[in-house]
C-alpha cells in the first residue's frame, strides 16, 4: 500500500532574498502536488556571537525535536553525503513504512553536537560550505527531484 509522502522542513530564521524565497515558493507549490509537505521556521537568535546563535538555535530545535513524531534527518555540512537516487530511495522506503519525516535546517552557525545525536539520520548537500538560505533552497529542488525520480518524471534524467 502506497502512503502518502509527510515531510516537515524546520527551519532556523526567515528568507530574506527575494530571489530565494520565489525559488523556493516555486518548489513548495510543486512539492504540494505529490506529497504533504509543511515549511515551518524557528526564530532566528538575535544574540552577538556567533557561539551564543549557535547555542540558541540549537536549544530551541532540540525543543522542536522532543515534539516530534517519526524520522528526524539533519541538514549540516559534517552529515554524509547522498546522491538524489539514494534520497529518493530512502525517502520512498520511509513513505512505504508510513512514517512522518522531519528535515531540519540550522542558521548560519549550525547546530551543536547534542542536535546531530538527536537526529536519526544527518546529511549533507555540498562538500562546501553554503548559506543556510541557499540551503533550503537546494534542498526543496532536490526534494521535488527525488519525487521526480519516485514517479518516472523527465525533470531527472541519468
């Protein structure tokens, strides 16, 4: 039995660019046709070292995180690398099993230690470093490929 596809994207502060959050109302749109999906965003810290944003954010996503139900994939840059086929897979291997999936995107800053243990799966987009705006970006493009790859669309072509 196919389930519908559930995935929350939580996410650390607002969009500021322009460009960036038409990108991604773009991907949202398109996601919305073929799976649940929810953007939700945590309030940036204010604070003035980057130590202390870091220590914010990560202290209200561990709060978000002990609410959630089902799978908790982390987006950081010490995560592990994964093609778009191999998202596709898990992410349809999760979608068969039913299980709600909860995608997290930090700040500038990242998240600490005590948030990637929480996590039952930490991945990474790039072996560079990105903004955490382009981030989101990228990762609802390869959200909407992987759903891509799940139904046979042209949009992935290996």
């Amino acid at each position: 039995m196919r389930h519908v596809m559930m995935l929350d994207l939580l996410c650390v502060g607002r969009i500021k660019a322009l460009w960036c959050r038409e990108g991604c109302a773009l991907y949202e749109g398109r996601l919305k046709r073929s799976m649940h999906l929810c953007v939700r965003e945590l309030p940036a810290s204010t604070a003035v070292t980057p130590e202390r944003q870091r220590d914010e954010e990560s202290a209200r996503a561990l709060k978000a995180i002990e609410r959630l139900r089902g799978v908790v994939w982390l987006l950081d840059e010490r995560g592990e690398r994964c093609t778009s086929a191999e998202l596709a897979q898990a992410l349809q291997q999760l979608g068969d099993r039913g299980e709600r999936v909860t995608v997290i995107l930090g700040g500038a800053y990242g998240f600490d230690d005590p948030v990637r243990k929480a996590a039952d799966r930490v991945l990474r987009l790039s072996d560079m470093t990105l903004p955490h705006e382009l981030c989101r970006l990228l990762f609802l493009e390869q959200l909407y490929r992987a759903m891509q790859i799940l139904r046979g669309g042209a949009y992935h072509n290996v």
